[in-house]
C-alpha cells in the first residue's frame, strides 16, 4: 500500500516577534503563504512495523532526526500503529533556507499517514500533532494562506493572495533559526503592519500586499550575511515590485505580477546568488497534480 503528498515550501509575507516567552521561545505573529516550490513526499507501508527514510540529499538526515521520521513515530506511538512505513523524500526545497522544507516534509507525512494508516484524524487534529514536531509544522499542515500566532502553531487561515511570481534566491550558507532568535535585539525591531497585509489579503490587494512586506529577523541575518542585503538590492534594481527574506533567512524573494519580469530578475541573479528560482505563489491547500 502507498499514497504520496505534495510539500511545498512557505514564504513569510509578514513576520513580528512581540517578546521573548519563559520557556525560551518567542511570541510572534506572521502571515505565511505557500510557493510552487515543493518536495515530494512518497509513503509505503512496511508490515514490520519499522520507520525508515530515504533521500538522495546529503544536506539531510536519513535517521530519526529527521522531521518527516519523527511525524511517524508520533503517530506511531500516539495510535498504537504496529504498521511500519517506508518515506521517500524527493528533496526540491533548500534546506535551512527559512522555506520551511523540513517542516514540509513532517507535515506532508502526518497527512499522508492518516490516510495510509487509516487514522481518521481532521486536519486540527494533525496541526495540533505537528506542533509537537516543530513551531512551523503547524501552518505547513494547513498548506494554504494563513496567520499563525502563539510560537506559530495557532493558525487562522486565509484567502489565498491574487495570482503572482515569486523569485527565490539562498545564497550558499545556510541559517540556524535558533541562533537567529537567540540574536534578536526587541530594541531595534520597527514591527510590521500586520493587519495592513491582512486587510491587503482580505482585499487581494496586490500593491498593499507589496507595501505591507516585513519580517523583523532581518535585522539579526542581513548584518551578518552581507550577501543577503546585496541580492534584495539587486532585485528591487532588476524589477521587483517588493522583496523580503523569508523566515530566518538565508533565503530571499521578490514578487513581480508578469513571469517575463520575473524572467528578467532571474537572470540579473546570476554571479549574485548560486541558487535562483521562479515560482509561482499558490497559497491554497495543494494535493499531487
Ligand atoms: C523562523 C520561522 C518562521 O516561519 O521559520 P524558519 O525560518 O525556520 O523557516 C519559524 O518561526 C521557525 O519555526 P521552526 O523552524 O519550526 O522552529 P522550531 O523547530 O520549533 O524551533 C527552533 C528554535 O527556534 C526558536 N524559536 C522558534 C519559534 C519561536 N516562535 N520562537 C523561537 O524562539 C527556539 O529557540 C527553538 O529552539
Ligand atoms: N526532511 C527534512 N528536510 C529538511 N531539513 C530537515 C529534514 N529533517 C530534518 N531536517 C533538519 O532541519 C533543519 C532545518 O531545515 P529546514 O526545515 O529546511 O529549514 P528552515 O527551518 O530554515 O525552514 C536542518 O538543519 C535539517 O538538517
């Protein structure tokens, strides 16, 4: 028996830190939407009980440290399954990238395994599952539009923004997302308009969804990785309607309305940045095509 999941990858169009919590996490409030950037997921049951992973990337790990295993094993151990699976992780999403790939692939697994091991579980219930895997698990569960709050696990969804193109670029390093938190100075955030990006969603107001663009973990990763500050420049100069890195970083995107645009910035990239996509912004629930 086999099913398999899409897991795309998410941009922040909003993200605000509102204090730093007693049990080491922040509070935060932002507004994430997915991209046509995604993993694929592929699930068979192992009638010997055990979880394994595979993938041919060497940036992650095959073992139970990574995030789609522990899905399983929460699963697992949680509904007392004594069927095993085998996951095969197709891995597109750059990994420690602030696209929330990991996240992806746990999410794409709790939803695939409640159909595979038969849980009859609703999508609450698994987002609530997920937090227990990581604070972005949550959202990627929902695989939509949508402000999530708390450490990230309580999700409001919404519309999906107007139809547009979204460039990618990660330059090479990687980001820790713990370090970049651990860094955050709350003195020196300017925080975004949170609610100005909801009524511009609400309204799929394009141009204020462009002005409205803000994420405060910039100001811990653009200092420390000059090469982050230079591809925003050059994106805005090639075209882009609004650029922003995602998450903790490393990555960063531009939004533009035309693909020919988008085109153009892409090709401006190249000798900024090794790794360039386009894509197009989904932003609603996404099933394999
Ligand atoms: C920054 C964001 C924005 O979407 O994503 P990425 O850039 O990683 O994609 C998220 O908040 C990341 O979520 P996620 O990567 O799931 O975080 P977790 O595994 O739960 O936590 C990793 C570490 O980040 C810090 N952390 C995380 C979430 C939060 N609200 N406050 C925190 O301080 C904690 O130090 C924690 O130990
Ligand atoms: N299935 C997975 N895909 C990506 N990363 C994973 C996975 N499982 C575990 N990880 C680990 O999670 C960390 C964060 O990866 P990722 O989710 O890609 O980044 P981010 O949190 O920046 O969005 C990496 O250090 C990676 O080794």
């Amino acid at each position: 028996m086999y099913t398999a999941e899409k897991a795309p990858a998410k941009i922040n169009l909003t993200l605000d830190v509102l204090y730093k919590r007693p049990d080491q996490y922040h509070e935060i409030e932002m507004i994430m939407t997915t991209i046509d950037l995604a993993d694929r997921i592929e699930l068979y049951v192992l009638s010997d009980g055990k979880i394994k992973v595979e993938s041919e990337s060497r940036f992650i790990p095959n073992d139970e440290r990574n995030l789609a295993y522990r899905a399983a094993k929460l699963l697992k151990k949680r509904f007392l399954v004594t069927d095993g699976v085998r996951i095969k992780i197709d891995k597109q999403i750059p990994v420690a990238a602030g696209l929330a790939g990991g996240s992806s692939d746990a999410a794409a697994t709790l939803r695939g395994l409640n159909r595979l091991w038969k849980l009859n579980l609703s999508t609450e219930q698994l987002a609530e599952l997920g937090a227990e895997i990581g604070s972005d698990v949550s959202f990627c569960v929902y695989n939509s539009t949508a402000l999530a709050k708390g450490r990230g696990e309580i999700i409001t969804e919404l519309p999906a923004p107007p139809p547009c193109w979204v460039v990618l670029a990660k330059p090479a390093q990687g980001v820790s997302t713990q370090s970049v938190y651990q860094s955050l100075n709350l003195d020196k955030i300017t925080h975004p308009d949170t609610n100005g990006m909801l009524k511009a969603i609400e309204n799929s107001d394009y141009k204020n969804i462009c002005a409205n663009l803000g994420n405060v973990l910039e100001t811990v990763t653009l200092p420390k990785n000059p090469e982050v500050m230079q591809i925003k420049q050059q994106m805005l100069k090639s075209g882009a309607d609004a650029v922003l890195m995602s998450g903790s970083g490393p990555t960063v995107y531009g939004l533009v309305k035309h693909e020919s645009r988008a085109i153009r910035i892409y090709n401006s990239l190249r000798g900024f940045c090794e790794e360039v996509h386009v894509v197009r912004m989904l932003g609603t629930r996404q099933t394999l095509d």
